[in-house]
C-alpha cells in the first residue's frame, strides 16, 4: 500500500532541487497535488515529469496573494489538502552572505523575508485549506546547529524555521495538525550551479563528499524519503521536532 495514497500535497520550491526531490518521492507513494515555483520553464518540465495528478504554479512565496492563490487553486482542483512541504528558501539571488560587519539592511531584509517570512505565511495562508490531522513539513538546515563563516543570517534564519515547527505544533493543537522541520546537510541541488564556476563544481563537491561522514553529499531524493516518513501515518507520534538529514554532518566528528 502507498504510504500517502491519494493524500493531497503542496511542495513550495518543488520544481527543482530539494523540492523536486521531495515531489518526485511523493508521486511514487501515492500523492497528488501542487508544486510552486517561480520559474514558469523549471515548473513545465517539472510537472511534465510527474505527470496529471500534479499541477504547476507559478508563485512567489514572499507575496501573501500568491500564497492565498496556491491554496485555493489547490483545494478547487483535488479538495482538502493534507500536506504542505515547505520548502522555498536558500539563498536569495543577488545578496551575498557574509559576516555580521558585512550585511546590511537590504541584504538582511531579504534574506529574512525569503527564508523566514515566507514559510510563517505559508503555513498561515495554507492551514485553512487543510485537513484536520494533516502534515506540515517545513525545511531547515544543519546551519542552524553550527556557525558556518558568512552563514551567520542564513543560519538563523532555519534555528527560527525550527522553533517555529515547536510553536506551529502547539498552535494547532486541537486540529491535529502536526508540523516537523527537516534539516539537510550539503545536498547536490543546482545551487551549486549558481554559485560555484564550472571549472571548480567537481572539486568542491568532492571537498563536501570527502568531509561527510557517511562519504557522499546528499541527494534530493535523501531528503525526499524522509518528507515522505512525515508526511504519512508512519509519524503519527511526531510533532514539533527536527530530523536530521545531513550524513551525520552536524554530530559526528569526523577525520
């Protein structure tokens, strides 16, 4: 039996990367619904590859009247939804990371509304769409455990994205309504693309591989089979906590 059979879903970010992991992890258990992006070319070919029981929607998740469109055009065309994976984060185009004397406002703002903004409204616009006893899953990362150079804004960002998984859970309480974060390690997404020069890409991602424990970066579809454990009944006893999914990055010491 498919672990989340005819469930109804909405994954942010899902036209690649980590989200198009999680989408293509969820299509093969069952799933039907949603993947939002911004970039109408990633959407079509994403969506193209999940098939009809997927729809394509363009959106920013920073503007809260396109967060209001993606759940409604979502419920009109399967009902009740049961899942939302929020995803869309990272690294916001055009703004450096750096240390703390070197952000400013502009930079800090959007990295804020990007990484923190967006996934508070989504849960916000999406919970009334949704399904007494349904999953939130929202997307963290392992920098939110330790200080990475020039990761200082990004990194508390995603330790906000984890308190909020505690405080949604609570909220929604009497729907049953439970919300879990996942926190990836290095993952091999087209992040690196951006920004990494071409000539370097093989390098860094052995340099990343070679400091992992478990010897390998992640894939998206690591990250894909874990939103898969808590978007179904197999987590029924989970809420308000954080699954590490970073090969053991963050709490093995390793070489």
């Amino acid at each position: 039996m498919s672990k989340l059979n005819k469930k109804v879903v909405v994954i942010t970010g899902g036209n690649s990367g980590i989200g198009f992991g999680i989408a293509k992890e969820f299509k093969k258990e069952g799933a039907v619904g949603a993947i939002v992006g911004r970039n109408q070319v990633t959407l079509d070919k994403a969506v193209a590859e999940l098939g009809e029981d997927f729809i394509a929607i363009k959106a920013d998740v920073t503007n809260l009247d396109d967060l209001e469109r993606v759940f409604k055009e979502t419920h009109e065309k399967f009902g009740k939804i049961d899942v939302i994976a929020a995803n869309a984060g990272g690294a916001v185009t055009g703004v450096s990371f750096g240390s703390v004397t070197e952000i400013g406002e502009e930079d800090f703002d959007k990295t804020m509304e990007l990484n923190l903004k967006s996934i508070y409204f989504t849960v916000n616009k999406g919970v009334p769409y949704m399904k007494d006893g349904g999953s939130i899953i929202l997307l963290g990362s392992n920098a939110a455990h330790r200080a990475y150079p020039s990761f200082t804004l990004y990194g508390a960002t995603k330790a906000a994205v984890i308190h909020f998984a505690k405080g949604f859970s609570n909220d929604l309480l009497d729907r049953k309504i439970r919300v879990n974060v996942i926190s990836p390690g290095t993952t091999d997404t087209p992040v690196f693309d951006k920004f990494i020069p071409q000539d370097q890409l093989e390098a860094v991602k052995k340099y990343y591989s070679d400091a992992m424990p478990v010897g390998r970066i992640g894939q998206p579809s690591d990250i894909g089979r874990a939103a898969v454990f808590l978007a179904s009944d197999d987590s029924a006893f989970i809420l308000g906590t954080e699954l590490l999914v970073d090969g053991g990055m963050t709490y093995i010491q390793h070489k």
